[in-house]
C-alpha cells in the first residue's frame, strides 16, 4: 500500500520488495481518474500507453532501481514538449505536437522516470495565480476557495495530490516556487541556465528556468541533476561552475522592518518570523539586510521593458489569434507593445545598476530567507483584481532569475485560523544549487509540515 505521497524512498523500497512499475501505474491511473480536481491535467497519457511504458521499462532494465529514476512517475507543465502529447501553453488554437522530447524530458526518461501528462498553466506562463486558463482552475489541496499558484498550477497540485512523485514547472516571475509554498510541496529553482530551456515554450526566454516540484528537497535535488547539463541548442545554456557556501554558521538575510510588506495578512507575517527564530535554531546568524534594490529589481519583470519579451515569445501567434487569448494574459502582452528599442537598453541598464547595489548587500551575506509569498487569496478575489493581487504574490520572487540566483521553496508552517500553508525560499548565488540544498532540507523538516495535502 503506497502512501498518500508518492516520495522517492517509499516507491523504491516497494520496488525491491516485489512492486512492479506496472502495478504502480495502473495505482496512478486509479488515483487521477479519482482526483477530485478536474483542472489538474490538460492532457494525460492514455492509460494503455502508460501501462506500454511500464512494460517497456521492464524490458530495457529488468532490475529493480537499476536507473536513477526507475519507474518513477511524473507530470509535465504543458509549455515543455513531451514527443506524442500535444503542447497547448494552455491556449488550444495554439496548440502543436512536438516531434521530440525537450532535451530535459529525454534524460529523464533516460533515467527511468514515467510521464503520466500535461499540466494546466497561466497561459503562456504569464502569471502566479493559476487561475487564467481555459482548462479552469487547479485549486489549492488545502482549500477549493483558493488559488493554487500560479504559473505552474497544475504541477504543484499534481504532486500535493499524491498523483505523481515530481512534477516540472517553469519559472520566469516565481511560478516553480509560489504554487509550492500554496500547496505545502518544496520547489526547486535552478540557476537560470544551469538546466536546458530546448523545447520549452518561452515566457521571457533570457530568464525562464525549468523547475521541479517534489516532498522533499532531496527528491527535487535528485531530478534536477538529471535535468541539469550545457545543451548547445539552448542559447542561455550555462556551464555550471558550482558555487560552495559554509557548512555551518550560514549568514542568513531577513527583510528588515522597512521592507516588509504582507499585504495585511498577519498570519503570514507571524509565520515568517517563526521561520527566522527556526533558522536561528538550526545555527544560522540572521542578518536584516536591505531588500530594496531587489524589489526594484523585481518591479522590472512586470513593469518594465523585460514584458517585451512575453511578446517576442509569441508575436505572430498574438497578430492572428489575439482573440484566442485569456483576457489578463492578452492585456499583459499586449501592453509590451508601449516599450521602445530605448527602454529596453535603459531598463537593462537600470538593472545592471541595482545588480551593483544587491551585491553590497551580499558582502555580509550567504543566502536570503524570503517569504515565498506574502499573502494568498480565493479565486473570487483573484478574479476581481487579477492583476495588482498577482502582483502581490511576486513582491519576493521576481527578482531572482532577472539576477541569475538559485532558489529552493520549502513549507513553513500554517496560517493560524484558516490553516492555508506558508512557506519560504531560500536564494543563493548563482550555481549554488547544490549548496543551498541542506539548510533548506533542514528548514523544512524542523518545520514539521510533511507534504501536501493533509491525510
């Protein structure tokens, strides 16, 4: 009998005593036809091919956990390209099948790991609420009245169902970290570059990161090392040089009191200063430092020329199907259209200059400790003010890929009262992937929330 989660440990240890990948699909086939969310998924694959795939696996490598990823079930954010499944961006006169895996989804299956499907999105990725696609509105676990996050909502929801064991969401503004923190699941966000972009669908194509969503951070470490590698047909592909951070005594950052910012919501607020006390705990020094160029930096993802980019993603699509486009998203994209070849070059500027102004900050620095977001809302709420409460939830995310920062979301405890999850990232230097990985690790188990839903 496998858990409610489906973490790493318990599938292979079912595997060496007896379980078969075929018998562990068709318990994932049961688990999404009884979802009780019906948005979760825009396509899945049939349940005959997935019971093919199980079998072929068998016959390729016989042994029990002979692959990294043996018979591991996962989904895929529908903006990446799955070779046999349509990709829709979550918009259906868009829609397109690949004639090959993107080049992440290849080692993956490589490693063993199983595609179950599609997940809903924002779409074109263009947003943190999960509420702007035509294929409805992936729920938070906790709470049908709230959103999920947002881009990738269906990701999040997927794992923190217990139908999958990880899930891949793309980050640009948050996505692969906001959805984790609504749902209690970690999110891992690599260094932009660190993981290959080839045969992803681009929001803002020079800050887009694919992400991972697991239980824990060791099974989302574990996959985006088999995701991560220099791929020549991505452009903004990167060699990693892997940056080391203490092993003990980490200077932590906390916001200082003149940035904080919760929106009102006190519960939040609460639980942020009970993870800095934690971190305290686990033998960090904390450090209040200045979070105003980041969120300068921030503001320019959304409100500055880096909008532009949303269009060049899709700009023909946009001269011929404009109608076709979720009304937010098309007002969003459409508003790149103000941005000039100079605000570009003076917008890069201005960025470059409070890239100068961050780096002070992290003379005295290791990491950041942020509120993943500082609020949520219900979908009703999210649907009257769609974009200044989107808004809200980026106020710490989106600065980090337009920075080259590595990132890790972990749960961090729960709202008094309506019990909704909270939770925080931790940011490093770029590539320090690897390095943030223990401290998140032990923040999320002092934390003691588990995973996902509640049984």
């Amino acid at each position: 009998m496998l858990p409610q989660m489906l973490d790493f440990t318990t599938i292979r240890e079912a595997y060496a005593n007896g379980l078969t990948p075929l018998e562990l699909v068709k318990e994932v086939i049961n688990r999404c036809q009884m979802a009780s969310d019906p948005a979760i998924f825009i396509t899945r694959v049939s349940d005959s091919a997935l019971r093919a795939e199980a079998v072929a696996l068998l016959a390729r490598s016989p042994e029990p956990n002979s692959l990294p990823l043996w018979g591991i079930p996962f989904a895929v954010k529908d903006n990446i390209d799955v070779a046999g499944l349509p990709t829709t961006a979550a918009c259906p006169a868009f829609a397109y099948q690949p004639e090959r895996d993107a080049t992440l989804i290849g080692r993956l299956r490589a490693a063993g790991a199983l595609v179950v499907g599609k997940t809903n999105l924002d779409q074109f990725a263009t947003g943190l609420n999960g509420t702007r696609s035509p294929y409805g509105a992936p729920r938070s676990v906790f709470n049908r009245d709230y959103v999920s996050g947002g881009s990738s909502s269906g990701s999040a929801v997927a794992v923190a169902s217990g139908l999958v064991a990880f899930a891949l969401g793309t980050d640009t503004a948050g996505s692969g970290r906001v959805p984790a923190a609504f749902n209690n699941i970690v999110g891992v966000k690599p260094t932009p570059g660190l993981v290959p972009n080839t045969g992803v669908v681009p929001a803002c194509r020079s800050v887009d990161v694919v992400t991972v969503f697991a239980g824990s951070v060791s099974d989302g470490i574990a996959v985006r090392r088999i995701m991560e590698g220099y791929d020549a047909a991505d452009p903004f592909s990167r060699d990693a040089a892997p940056v080391t951070l203490p092993a003990s005594g980490l200077r932590i950052g906390v916001l200082n009191t003149a940035e904080r910012e919760f929106y009102g919501n006190t519960g939040f607020e609460a639980e942020y200063d009970a993870a800095i006390e934690r971190a305290s705990s686990l033998g960090a020094l904390i450090v209040p430092f200045d979070y105003a160029p980041f969120r300068q930096a921030a503001e320019l993802l959304y409100n500055g020329p880096w909008v532009a980019e949303r269009l060049a993603a899709v700009k023909d699509f946009i001269e011929t199907n404009a109608d076709d486009f979720d009304p937010t998203v098309r007002t969003i994209i459409e508003g790149a259209r103000g941005y000039s070849a100079v605000d570009a070059f003076e917008g890069f500027y201005k960025l470059e200059g409070l890239r100068q102004l961050a780096k002070a900050q992290w003379s005295g620095l290791d990491a950041l400790l942020l509120p993943t977001s500082p609020t949520t809302y219900t979908v009703e709420a999210m649907l009257a003010d769609p974009i200044a409460n989107n808004g809200h939830f980026g106020r710490y995310t989106n600065f980090a890929n337009l920075f080259g920062y590595a990132g890790i979301a972990v749960p961090s405890g729960f709202e008094s009262g309506n019990g909704l999850p909270f939770g925080v990232t931790l940011i490093g230097p770029g590539f320090s992937d690897d390095a943030l990985a223990p401290f998140a690790d032990a923040m999320h188990q002092a934390a003691a929330t588990g995973a996902g839903r509640p049984v």
